[in-house]
C-alpha cells in the first residue's frame, strides 16, 4: 500500500510525469496525442482511452454537481378572438405539494394513449414534475457518459467516409476523436474552477462571458488544428472537411441527447 501510494504521490506531483505530460499536450498542441499514438510513440503519455475516461467522469461530476433541477408547466391557448397566448408557471420548492401534483396530473393526462410507452411516459412525466426535475436529471447524467461512449464509434464511421482517399485506418479516426472530447472536457473543467473561483459579482458578468466565448473559439480552432495536424490536408480541404463534421457532429449529437432523455425519462 505504501508503494502504490509512493507511486500515486509521484505521478501527481512529478513535473515530469506522464500526467502532467499528457495533460500539457492536450491542452496546447492539437492532434499532437494521436500522431505520437499512431507512429509509436506511447510510453510516455497517459493511453487515450483511460484519459477519456478519466476526464468524462470528472467532467459529467462537476455537471451533474451544478445546482438543482428545475421544471416548469407550459400553457397555450388560442382564442377565436385573440392571437395564441403561452403562459409558462415555473415549479418551486414552495409549490410543491397538492396543487403542484395536480398540476402535473393535468399536464401528463394530455400525453396521447397510443399503448405502453403512453403510460410509461406519462408515469415519468408526473414524476419528474413533482421533484422538480431531480430524478430525471441524475437518470440523465448517469446514462449520458455511456450515450457518449456509444456515439463516438458512430461518428469515427462517418469521419471514415470523409478521409475515404487518402484511405486511413479507423482508428486513427478514433483516436482522434477521444483525444479531442478528452481535450473539451479538460477546457470545461478548468474554465468551470475559474469561474468558481471568482466572486458571484464577477462570475456572472462581461468577464466571465469573455472568457466562455473565448473557450468556444479555442475548441474550434483547436479541433481544426488537430484535423490538419492528423490528416496533413490543405486548409481549403480541411475547411470544407470541418464544416461537414461541425453540421453532421451537431445532428447526430442533438439526436443522441434527446434518445437519452428519452431513455430516462422511461427509466425512472
């Protein structure tokens, strides 16, 4: 135990550990982890599937840690005599009780009965209402990591198809996809101890949503960079290439989180 724990200390504090190796290339020299992978060069960094994972489970924590749920009822009418009114009545705390599980009940009664997943659904939806979104919010986050564990191999086939000439191996598409969502978890995460570790005066003004625009660009033209690093296309050919990716990445991810809210919300 004192070894493993001797070993443990050195990894974490040694400047020149593995850790702290990997970690300073992620951040600062894109598709620099998966060429050094691809040609050979593994021994001295983290390999890419537990870096994944490591920093995925720190990343869905802290988002799963960011305050309670919260629900609200949507209302629409359209009169003969007056244009459609939308009325949205927020749940709090202090409404939950008989009035917020009648409200609820109204609500869910309108999910249409079309068999079993009608009723399932509408279990889920009352649920939810009533504990203001608590349940459905931890269901979410503990199937999320294992939707995004899934849809990785998905769109490594899609990158597939568009490095088809020159032909590359699909794990080099692989690779380079954990590497850059290990790499946009470590950015969120570090940016989220930043602003944690502002004043609240300061966390929630020009500053702070500076600094969230200027990690958005980053990862763009992080990703980008690492896409010409990989590849060693032109950047015409890569910037066709990555707005292709960007549009089909954000379909296919839109898809996949509302497949997995849809699976908590039946899994409650």
């Amino acid at each position: 135990m004192w070894h493993f724990f001797g070993e443990a200390t050195e990894d974490l504090t040694h400047a020149d550990s593995r850790l702290w190796r990997t970690l300073l290339a992620l951040l600062v020299k894109p598709g620099f982890l998966t060429r050094e992978f691809i040609e050979g060069r593994r021994a001295s960094y983290l390999p890419p599937v537990r870096l994944y994972l490591v920093l995925s489970v720190m990343f869905f924590l802290l988002a799963a840690s960011g305050g309670g749920g919260s629900i609200g009822v949507i209302g629409a009418a359209a009169p003969d005599d007056a244009p459609p009114k939308v009325v949205v009545s927020s749940i709090t705390e202090r409404s939950i009780g008989g009035e917020a599980i009648e409200q609820s009940q109204q609500l869910c009664e309108r999910i249409p009965e079309t068999g079993r997943w009608s009723a399932l659904l509408r279990r889920s939806c009352i649920h939810s209402v009533q504990d203001r979104g608590r349940s459905l919010k931890e269901a979410f986050f503990h199937a999320l990591p294992r939707a995004m564990f899934l849809f990785l191999p998905l769109i490594a086939a899609m990158m597939a198809l568009l490095y088809w000439s020159p032909r590359h191996y699909y794990v080099e598409h692989l690779l380079l996809l954990l590497h850059n969502h290990a790499f946009v978890f470590l950015i969120v995460i570090i940016t989220w101890v930043v602003e944690r570790a502002l004043p609240s005066a300061v966390s929630s003004s020009r500053p702070a949503v500076l600094l969230r625009l200027a990690v958005q660009i980053y990862i763009a033209i992080y990703i980008y960079r690492s896409m010409r690093q990989v590849y060693g296309q032109g950047a015409l050919l890569t910037n066709a290439k990555f707005l292709v990716m960007s549009f089909v990445y954000g379909l296919s991810a839109v898809v996949m989180l509302a497949l997995t809210v849809l699976y908590s919300a039946l899994a409650l």
